[in-house]
C-alpha cells in the first residue's frame, strides 16, 4: 500500500476538491407549451419534442 512521503497541505488538498461541487440543473423551455423540460427529453407537460407529438 502507498504512503505518502510528504504531508499534503490544507490548501492542496482544497484545491484538488474544488471540482467535486455538484453542478445545477439545465433547463430548456419546450417550444409547443413553454414550460422548462430537461435538453433533449420530451416534455412532461404536453409530450411534444422538436415540435411533433411523441407520448400520449
């Protein structure tokens, strides 16, 4: 098993996570209703995608 040979700082190490964060939602407005759907799903409020019906 590998041992660190030097101590690693607070701050490298917090430099190294600052990546982890969780990234917000995109959202896209469907072009037939207008609600926010997610980018490239049909929409839950009227089942249009690229302006044809998909789901009942």
């Amino acid at each position: 098993m590998g041992v660190p040979k030097k101590h690693k700082t607070r701050s490298g190490r917090d430099q190294r996570r600052s990546h982890h964060a969780l990234k917000g939602v995109s959202l896209a407005t469907c072009s037939n209703c207008g609600s926010a759907t997610m980018p490239h799903m049909p929409c839950k409020n009227c089942g249009y995608y690229k302006g044809k019906k998909v789901t009942k």
